[in-house]
C-alpha cells in the first residue's frame, strides 16, 4: 500500500474514493454489451469513402492531412454538408478562418446542390484561442454545449497547430501529441465524432505525400482512429513547364482521398475526388494510375 493511500485512509477518506476503480470479468461485460444498442456509423454520402471506413463512429478521432492550398478545409466542409442533409449536426471550430468566409463557403454548397431548407451544421462565431490547460477545458466544455443544445455529434477543428501554446518547447512534437491525446479524449468522453486537421512537414512539390509526411506525425497519428490523407493532382501540361515560384494551372480540380491508417477495421484505400467549385466530389471511376507511395505526382496525371 503507498504512503498516499495510507495517509489517505487514515484522514478518513473511504478507499472507494481513492481508487476509484470498478472490476467486472468479461464475460459479464460481454453480455452487458449485447444489450446496449449498436453504435450507428453516420455515411459521409461519398460512396467510395463509406466502402473503406463504413461511416464516421461516435468516440472516434479522424485526423485528415494534406498540402498547403490542397483543400482540407473544403474537404471537412464538404462533410459536413454531406451530413446535414441527412440531418446530422455538426460543428466546425476554425482558428485558422473566419467565420464569414466558413458561412459563405456553406453558403454556395447550398446553391450548388439546390438547398432551401436551413441545414443543422454550425459556425462559432467567437472562439477561445488561449492555449494549455484552459484551451482543452474551452473545446470540451464547448463541445459538450453544442452536443447538449444543439444535438452536435460531429465536430471539426481546424487545425492543430493553432492550439499549440506560444512557449519555446524543446520538443514540440511531444506537446503535440499530448494535444492530440486530449482531443481524442473529448472524442471519447462527450461520445462524438471529431475531424482534426493538421499539417505536413515541407516535401517535394511533385511528390505523392503519405501519413508520414505529417509534422510530427508519430505523436499525432498514434492517437488517431483513422488518418486521412488528400493531394491534387498536376496538370500534364504544364507540370514540367511551370516555374517553381507559380502554381498558375500547375494542378488540376482532381484530389485523391486516401485512407491511409484504419484502426477501426484495417480497411484502407484511395478515392478520386473533384472539386466542382463549391464543394468536392466524388467521379464515378477510379482509374488503374495510382502509383505506389513516394512517387512523383506527375506520374499520376490523368
């Protein structure tokens, strides 16, 4: 017995309260668990996503990468449209834009898809942007309001290293994965779906990234549920023409979607996406071009 638990006793505190810990064998547990209703997966409506990760879980953590300018917010935008039309309320938290240019982005995915009605997808328009403890204790206490009054089950938050807080850490990469352990927290405790966007570290332009490329990616993804990858594809003509200071139609509107780490099954794989000026889509074919990680974009143009 420690030196706490014993001072503890003998200050009268009840060991219960000690070591609050309650003990059941798994067989019990196993047959409280087939009572409890089966936790439903919620469709993203992108049909090759849902094949590989079967929908978004309750108490998970998705964390979604991709280069500068490639798309991660439009891309968990887009999910979050793809939601509220199935009346699934979700909540985007961005440090990084404003709340105007969020609404107006929603705002045009509705005329694109011919939408009338108010969709349940939300927008803070004041935002905690302190860092530590008190940041964590903000996104749950946050989080937990927006799940009790507006029914939010699904959350993004955009990005992670506008939560890192602005001290001279000696490792960075550790703070962040701490970061990313109380999030995953939140995921767990407040039983919601949470998206974290992150970055990656600097690659080579043409090169096809990989969740390795994500800064400080072994903290990060080690906590994760699923990891979510996207690149745009470049454009054959002028890849090779294009000086590196100039991204003057050096890409194409087309996007792989790659599941990249899938610990809720194992499933992984590649979906192509188009952007359609509002909000991405998915085209009707996967083409046989997809070359193995760590190739060059120009070897996967269309």
């Amino acid at each position: 017995m420690s030196e706490y638990v014993k001072q503890s006793l003998s200050s009268g505190i009840p060991y219960d309260k000690i070591i609050p810990i309650k003990l059941d064998t798994y067989s019990h547990l196993l047959k409280e668990l087939k009572k409890r209703k089966k936790t439903l997966r919620i469709p993203s409506n992108i049909i090759g996503l849902d094949k590989i990760i079967t929908g978004f879980e309750a108490g998970r953590l998705y964390i979604l990468s991709a280069p500068t300018k490639a798309g991660k917010t439009t891309m968990a935008q887009t999910l979050m449209h793809n939601l509220g039309k199935q009346d699934v309320r979700s909540m985007i938290l961005s440090y990084e834009m404003g709340w105007e240019d969020i609404v107006e982005v929603f705002g045009n995915m509705d005329k694109q898809d011919n939408i009338t009605t108010e969709l349940p997808v939300y927008v803070p328009t004041l935002l905690h942007r302190g860092g530590g403890k008190l940041q964590f204790q903000w996104l749950f206490e946050a989080i937990a309001k927006a799940k009790e009054e507006k029914g939010v089950s699904f959350v993004v938050i955009d990005h992670l290293h506008f939560l890192l807080p602005l001290s001279d850490f000696k490792s960075v990469s550790f703070i962040l994965g701490g970061i990313v352990r109380e999030i995953k927290r939140i995921a767990v405790n407040l039983s919601v779906s949470i998206v974290l966007i992150t970055h990656l570290q600097k690659i080579k332009d043409n090169k096809v990234p990989d969740w390795t490329d994500i800064r400080d990616s072994s903290f990060i993804t080690q906590e994760a549920d699923v990891v979510f990858m996207m690149y745009r594809l470049m454009n054959k003509h002028t890849a090779r023409t294009q000086s590196d200071d100039t991204t003057l139609n050096k890409y194409t509107n087309k996007t792989i979607f790659s599941v990249e780490l899938n610990r809720m099954g194992g499933q992984t794989g590649k979906i192509k996406l188009t952007h359609n000026g509002t909000k991405f889509v998915e085209l009707s074919e996967l083409d046989e071009f997809l070359e193995p990680v760590g190739a060059s974009l120009e070897n996967v143009i269309f």
